[in-house]
C-alpha cells in the first residue's frame, strides 16, 4: 500500500524542477540533478551518497511503476514525494539532509545560497523546487488542489490570514514583480523564481528564505514520524 500525499503534488514542471533516480555507470543507484547553466545549456550531476534516500524512492517507484528509478521531489517540509503516473504524488518519506552536487569539479551548489546573497541577485542554485503562484499585485499565494476534475484554489491568506499572507507575497513580488506568476520553494525553505530575461529566455532570481514569515501548514501525512 502507499499514501497519497494530501498537500501540493506538483505537476507540469520542467524536468530541472525535480531530482531523479538514476543507475549509477560504475553500479549501484544514485540522485541526478539537471542543472541548468544557461537557457541552451545544462549538465547532468550526481551524487551517490543518499543511499537512503534512494532507497525511499525506490520502494515507491517499484509499487505504482513496477520498476526502480525516476524522478522525485522533496518539498520544504522535507516531504519526498514521487509522482504517480495516474496524476498526484505518492509519500515517501520525510527526508532532512539536503542534496549538494558539485560543478565543474570544484563548486559545490545546494538548496542552500552561497554567503552574501541577497533577493535580486542571480539564483545559482538547482532549480529543483515545489511551484507556488504569486497573484498578481503581490496580494496572495496560492496553489492548486486537483481531485479527479475538480480544482480548488488553495489560498496562503485562508490558511494564515489576510495580513500576514500579504506581507510575505510583497515581499516576493518586490523582485518577482507585481505582475505575480510561478515561485519556487526548495526543501531548505528559499525562494527563487523565474524572471524573462531583455535578451530573450530565462533567467532565475533568488526571492529569499522564508523565515519566521507565516506558510502553508504542514500536510497531515498518515505514518510521518
């Protein structure tokens, strides 16, 4: 048996918004990580050292796929969810440590930002994260709930109030922009988000941590320890 997760289940994201697990070429399994280093460029990372994470995702993927490996995500309550090919996500876990990687042989990139980075500069990390909406005008955060055809908007200002979901939404969209659209959340609780770039393409902007900032409760999971 497994447990669908009953909070967000992301969906429809790009493939450098989640992790994945993957058969290692010298044996064994590991966690890869697209990391996007421009819009026409990307390298693939891994990282062999969370064999228990692996295995978490892996006891999922061989009951509601019938085989070991793919992808996943972990949101900043540290829950690992895998996607379920019916739609939704499977829990599987709650997993505390965060994943690094190393980069061109020296530089190791996390969920966590380097040392002196403010909101506005430029996101070096993984674009691996949980997709929220920021509302247009910096009013509100919100997210969908989808349950077979029906969609119910979940609201960051019904969960905590008018006020405190307001500050925290401004405070986003004084980088994102008060037009609103998708903010990442990654499991070490930093925000980054997608900006277009004058050039043409993407490019990803750190919006902050989340601080002592009123957030979504955390998802009432059946088994979480």
């Amino acid at each position: 048996m497994f447990t669908f997760y009953p909070g967000l289940s992301p969906s429809n994201v790009n493939k450098d918004a989640k992790y994945s697990v993957v058969h290692s070429p010298v044996g064994g399994m590991e966690v890869r990580l697209v990391y996007r280093i421009s819009a026409r460029e990307k390298e693939l990372l891994t990282n062999d050292r969370h064999e228990r994470l692996v295995a978490m995702v892996n006891v999922v993927k061989e009951k509601v796929n019938g085989a070991l490996g793919g992808a996943f995500y972990i949101n900043e309550y540290h829950d690992v969810l895998v996607p379920h090919p019916d739609g939704g996500c499977v829990y599987a876990g709650t997993y505390e440590e965060n994943l690094e990687f190393v980069y061109d042989g020296q530089t190791t990139i996390g969920p966590v930002p380097p040392p002196g980075l403010n909101p506005g500069d430029p996101w070096p990390g993984p674009h691996a994260g949980i997709p929220y909406v920021l509302r247009a005008g910096g009013t509100d955060i919100k997210y969908d709930m989808t349950s077979g055809r029906r969609i119910r908007e979940v609201h960051l200002s019904d969960e905590v109030g008018q006020q405190p979901a307001r500050l925290l939404a401004r405070r986003l969209a004084a980088v994102k922009g008060h037009s609103g659209g998708r903010v990442y959340i990654n499991e070490a609780s930093h925000f980054f988000a997608p900006l277009n770039a004058a050039t043409g393409g993407t490019t990803y902007v750190y919006l902050g941590a989340l601080d002592d900032d009123a957030w979504f409760p955390v998802p009432d999971v059946p088994g979480r320890l």
